[in-house]
C-alpha cells in the first residue's frame, strides 16, 4: 500500500495499516468520481489565486480528466494498493507530473477532501431519491386513478372495518410517497453546502477561493466554519439516511399490504411471475419474495442508522472513527435506493382480483354509514350507534359503491381528489 504521508523511515506495520483502512478503498469507488470532480475545482481555486500556474492547472486538469476517463473505462483500478480514493488520485498525478502533481493538495486535507467527495455524492443521492420517490408516487397514483371507485374492504386492527376502493388504498400510498420526494428534497437543500477549503478543520493560510469553488461544484453556500464542517460529518449522512428512512416507512407498509392481499385468504391481488419465486421444496409454491426483501429493506437502513449514530458520539473536529460513518451510508443508500427504484414496475404490474375483492366487503361494514345518516335526521351519534349494533342485520341491500360515493369528506372514497395528489406530483 502507497502511503501519501509516508515521510520515509517509519515502520509501517502492514496488518495495522490494513486495520486502519479497512475496505476505505473499495468504498472510494463509489466516491471517485466526486473526489475527481472536486479536485478539479480545487485545482481551478488554486489557479485563481496564483498558487498554481496556468500551466500547472492545465496539466492537472488534464490528468485528472484521464483519470477519470481510466476509472470509468476499468483501466484504472481503484484497490488495496491505495490506502483510499483520495490517496489514489495523488499517486495518479504525482505519477504522470511529478512535482506538479504533489501540489495538488496545497491547501487542502483529506478531511474536508473526503467530505467534499461525500457531500456530493449525498446530493445525487438524495436527487436519485427524489426521483424515484416521485416515480413511485406517479405510478400509484397513475393505478388508484385508473381503478379508482372498484369496492375493496378497508380493515381497521385487520378486521373487516368500511368499505373502500382501490382509488383511496393506493390513492394514499401515492400521497406518502409525495410526502419522501419532498423530505428528499429538502434534505438535498439542506446539505448543499461546500465543505472544501476548510482544510484540516482549522481553515488555511492561503487566500482560498472558497465562494468560486462552490460556484463550480454547483453549491448554493458554502459550508463557512471549518469546525462546523467537521462536526457535521456523519450528521448530514444521518439526515440522508432519515429521508431515506421515511421512504422506506412507506415501501414497507406497501410491501405488507401487498404480501397480505397475495394470499390465498385474501386473494385480492396477483404478482406477475417475474415477482414471484420457486419453493425448492414445494412444487405448488409461488413465493412473493421481492415484496418481502422489500418490506425488510427499511431494517437494513435502520440498521445503518444506528451505526452511524453509535459511531457519532465525539468531541468537535476530525476524528478517524468518522472514517466508520461511510460504510452504513454507502451500504444503506445503495440498498435502499435499489429498493425504491423497484416500486415503479412492480405497481404498474399489480393484477386486481375485483371479485375477491368486492365479495370481502360484508355487509356490517355498511353500519358507520347508517349511524351517520340517523344522525342527520337530528338523531344524537351515540344513540344512533347503540341503534345501529342492535340491527346489524338489516344492512344487506346496500352497495359498496353507494356507499364510497356517499363518503364525500374532503379525501375520502367518495371525493378522493386525485387531482390534486396529481397536480402536487407535477408540480
Ligand atoms: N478515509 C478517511 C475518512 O474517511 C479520510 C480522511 C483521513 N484523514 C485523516 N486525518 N487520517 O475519514
């Protein structure tokens, strides 16, 4: 392993640097590119200020851009060899320019070079989050709108409760899944801030030009007091990892309804083959396995979260735990948002079984409606409650669609108002 702070002479102890680094340099492939992009715009900060030549900023821009190019293509292997991403860069440069190549860290540490890197790659993911929230929205509010007055149960504490539609069961999946696309982009505002130029933690005796480097990475703000740039290290990921979380919430509740509805007992709902797996023992199986990897996606965030919480617990500035904050985020945004890209499809191919369906809607479920109505003939709710339990079996001439159509409270089956779900999704 290359070491960039090797100054020569000291015994480095192989098994404690492979401690120290651990699987730092695997992760940083997923950072590269951040870390690259980042050096660029540090290298471009140093040229305005006169650190760095004209020259000297063309041919580290060059070199930088061919790295990237080797990394993409595969040609550049970003391993063990290198303690991380960032020492690997250096070695890139200081390979192919020399001395020019070892200035490219004027001015900065690895510690706001990491956090740079992340902060980046925390915003495309919080935008990837949106996205795929609000495709999940879109597609179930595309289903509720298309089947939006079929009957199906609604339950309470899993008991046959009101009736309900399809229209108000997904209807109310879309609108949570508005709620995550905007979580995921408030917290993406939230982050956007630059952490580059603070250096060490203790800023740097160089004119740095802070305010145009976070121009160039696409910063709102730059992120100002480098001791707040280090505490902030973890907690940001922790809010990304909150959004992520809340979005997860839902992909789980969704997940149980479905795994419920495919039963047999139920029967409501089928998943199309690709959804389904084989028993290796049980010939006549068809197993919603993805439903189920997807309702436990949210314990592998949950997870991560607690790590990363339990790793937080220091005192101000950089500490080298913070290293251990990268792994439960890398590991929980990769998952989960591998999850949530699946919600789109999987909606959109859900098969409705409207005789199961209507067929579980019995007909006390109609008994809420008739107390209600008693009342507006001026009868007082309670009385008319205790009247309607005494002659729960004179409901059955009633319908399921009669009876959402009646439900005309703002969002209910009878006035679901799925346009206004569909112009918040546009908007
Ligand atoms: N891999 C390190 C991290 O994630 C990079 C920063 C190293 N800084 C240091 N002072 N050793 O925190």
């Amino acid at each position: 392993m290359s070491l960039i702070w090797d100054k020569g002479g000291s015994s480095v102890d192989a098994r404690v640097q492979a401690f120290c680094a651990a699987e730092d340099a695997i992760l940083d492939r997923q950072l590269l590119p951040h870390d690259i992009l980042a050096s660029r715009a540090h290298v471009h900060g140093l040229g305005r200020i006169g650190v760095l030549d004209a020259a000297e900023v063309e041919a580290l821009v060059v070199e930088l851009d061919r790295l990237s190019e080797a990394f993409e293509s595969g040609a550049f292997l970003l391993d063990e060899r290198f303690e991380d991403g960032h020492s690997a860069i250096e070695a890139w440069l200081t390979e192919r320019l020399g001395d020019v190549g070892k200035k490219v860290h004027t001015g900065r540490s690895r510690n706001d070079q990491v956090q740079v890197a992340l902060r980046l790659y925390m915003r495309a993911a919080c935008a990837e989050m949106a996205v795929l929230t609000e495709a999940s929205a879109a597609a179930l509010l595309e289903r509720a709108q298309r089947d939006a007055d079929t009957p199906m149960p609604g339950y309470t504490h899993l008991q046959r409760a009101m009736p309900s539609s399809i229209g108000h069961w997904l209807g109310g999946h879309a609108e949570a899944f508005l709620d995550d696309r905007d979580l995921a982009r408030l917290t993406a505002q939230w982050i956007d801030s630059c952490p580059l130029g603070s250096a060490a933690g203790y800023g740097v005796n160089l004119p740095l030009d802070r305010d145009g480097v976070a121009d160039e990475l696409g910063f709102s703000r730059v992120q100002l007091n480098p001791q707040a740039v280090q505490n902030s290290r973890g907690k940001y990921e922790l809010q990304v990892l909150m959004a992520l979380s809340q979005a997860l919430l839902d992909v789980r509740r969704l997940a149980w309804d479905l795994s419920l509805y495919t039963t047999a007992e139920f029967g409501f709902v089928s998943l199309p083959a690709r959804y389904t797996t084989g028993s290796s023992i049980m010939p006549n199986k068809r197993n919603p396995d993805v439903v189920e990897l997807l309702r436990a996606a949210y314990a592998v965030v949950q997870g991560a979260t607690s790590e990363l919480q339990a790793t937080l617990g220091l005192p101000s500035a950089y500490h080298r735990d913070l290293q251990n904050t990268k792994p439960p985020l890398l590991r929980a945004l990769g998952h989960g948002l591998s999850a949530l890209a699946l919600i789109p499809d999987l909606t959109m191919s859900l098969e409705f079984n409207r005789a199961a369906m209507r067929a579980a809607i019995s007909p006390d479920m109609f008994a809420t409606d008739r107390a209600v109505e008693l009342t507006a003939a001026g009868m007082p709710f309670r009385d008319a409650y205790v009247q309607v339990a005494a002659e729960l079996g004179t409901l059955g001439d009633r319908t399921a669609e009669a009876s959402n159509a009646a439900r005309v409270s703002l969002g209910a089956p009878g006035n679901l108002a799925l346009e206004r779900l569909r112009e918040r999704l546009d908007g």
